[in-house]
C-alpha cells in the first residue's frame, strides 16, 4: 500500500468508525454536546438522524468512550430484533446472569433487567443504551424498548435510551401504535454533510492522525473536485481520498491532484460523475449566458455604441 510512500503509520481515511480519528465539525460537534448535556438531564429519548455515510456510528462511539465510570452504557449495533431477543442482547450488555429458564419468557426477562437497574441505581450508576440503524427496528420491538423505558424511582429514570438512524426513521416513529414513543423524544439532532470549508481541515486532519508530516497533499482543486463528488458525506470523502491517494502512489506522484479524484470518482459506483461535472446541464446553460453577456459587452464596446 501508499503508508511508506506518504510517510504514513495507519490508513488514514479507512471507512472503520475509528474514535481515534473523530472530527469536531461544527455538526458532529453540536450532535455530541446536545448527547452529553440530554444523557446528564435524565430524561426521556435521545434521538440523532442522518443520511447513509455521514458517521452517525462514529458519533455513537464517540458517546460512549466521552461518558465516565458512573455510566453503564449498553450497545446494540444491530437492532432487527425481535422484543425478546432485543431484551437478552440488553442482558448480556448489562452483565445481567440469567437462569436457563429465563430466556423462554419475556416476563422472567423484564423482572431480571428491572432487578439489576435497580441495583445500578442504588450504586448511582446511570444505564444509557445505544441504539444504532434503529430505521430497521420492528415497530414491536420499538414499543418493547418504550415499556422498557417506563422504569423509573421516584427520582429519575433507570435507564436513558439514544437511537441513532437514518431520515426514514422519522416515518416510522409517526405510526400510531408507537406516538408514545416519539412524544418521550426529549432531545433530537439531524447530523449535516461536512461544508466545503470544513473538507480541508477533516482531509488534514486524518492525514495528520494517520502520522503525517509533511506538507499538503491534496491539491485545492483536488479538494474542490472531492468536494464536489463526495457532497460533504465523510464515508464518500474516505471512499474517494484513499482510492486517489492510491492512484497518485501509482503514479509514482507525491500529490494528489484532480486528476486522480476525477479517477476515483469514476470507480467508485456510489459518486454520481453528472452530478460533479461542471460541463452538466446544470451549469452548462448558466456558463453559456454569461459567456454571451461578455461577448456582447465587447461587442458594444467595439461598436462604439456608448
């Protein structure tokens, strides 16, 4: 691979949601503070959204290894379970010991998760489960975490739930069987895309992660053009990056120019070239007009008209 050709000690845009190599972008930023400030409240649902790429299991991670000693936190990446299943994954998560009988009755379930958050209350622990793709959750399992939920002191709640999904989560949430459930939404945030500006800092960033040292290796019109086919989503920015770095180490080149992000760009079957084209429709006809604005000045000029 590139490392030794870069002068690199890792793959520095691997597509792994490593914390290692977080970004504070003012999006993934905000998200993380209205997590913390919502988990340390107490109360109710947390609830982050975003389109496929833009690291929403990152951020998840991220949580997780931000909260101290006094949390209990359980994850459950895959959540296409059903109700019963969905409460031994959060038994096993908890290190709740479980009798043989007990995995053949959601009621023996609830009773032994109840008993434990009970002890982790006593022990002023605060449970806070994760929830990752929560899109692909059955509606069933969905009102199983919400009754789950509903265990409290007279104090505060015995554990905190944070889903993470994808935008079509909110038309789950709307079916009525579950409005309970989205009305104990208490904290909500819609990750955004990295801004144009943003992209140069996360490419430097990694690459400086990643054990770099020398000076810059993309290019601003390799940014541009990376700007332009990935939209700011992170995973397709990694994607586009390391196939380009690829190219240019083939090359032979110490630099990542356009030509390899156009390269990249070709190769890879998720980035719409069109859509990136500045010769599409899009911008074709605004280039054309202006071109002919200006031939039109000079012509008056020459002319003599004014």
């Amino acid at each position: 691979m590139y490392l030794k050709h870069f002068g690199l000690a890792e793959l520095p845009f691997s597509i792994t949601p490593d914390t290692s190599f977080y970004f504070a972008s003012s999006s993934y930023q905000n998200a993380l503070n209205t997590l913390i400030f919502a988990i340390n409240t107490g109360e109710g649902f947390i609830k982050i959204t975003g389109e496929v790429g833009t690291g929403k299991t990152l951020l998840c991670r991220k949580l997780m290894s931000s909260l101290d000693d006094s949390f209990k936190v359980a994850y459950i990446p895959n959540p296409y379970l059903e109700p019963q299943s969905l409460l031994l994954a959060l038994a096993e998560e908890l290190d709740v010991t479980l009798l043989p009988e007990a995995q053949t009755t959601q009621h023996i379930l609830l009773n032994a998760l109840t008993h434990a958050l009970l002890d982790f209350a006593r022990n002023n622990m605060k449970v806070v489960i994760c929830l990752d793709e929560v899109q692909a959750m059955p509606i069933e399992t969905l009102e199983a975490l919400r009754l789950l939920s509903n265990l409290e002191t007279e104090k505060r709640k015995l554990l905190q739930v944070v889903i993470f999904g994808q935008p079509e989560l909110e038309d789950k949430l709307n079916h009525p069987s579950i409005r309970q459930l989205k009305q104990r939404i208490t904290f909500d945030y819609q990750l955004d895309q990295l801004s144009r500006d943003e992209l140069s800092y996360y490419i430097n960033h990694r690459l400086i992660i990643a054990g770099y040292k020398g000076s810059r290796i993309f290019t601003p019109a390799a940014l541009y053009w990376l700007y332009r086919y990935s939209k700011g989503v992170p995973r397709l920015v990694n994607i586009l990056a390391n196939k380009a770095m690829l190219a240019s180490y083939g090359k032979g080149k110490h630099q990542v120019s356009y030509r390899e992000i156009l390269a990249a760009a070709r190769d890879t079957k998720s980035v719409n070239i069109k859509a990136g084209n500045l010769w599409s429709g899009k911008f074709l006809l605004p280039l054309i007009l202006c071109v002919s604005a200006l031939f039109w000045v000079i012509y008056v000029n020459n002319a003599g008209f004014y």
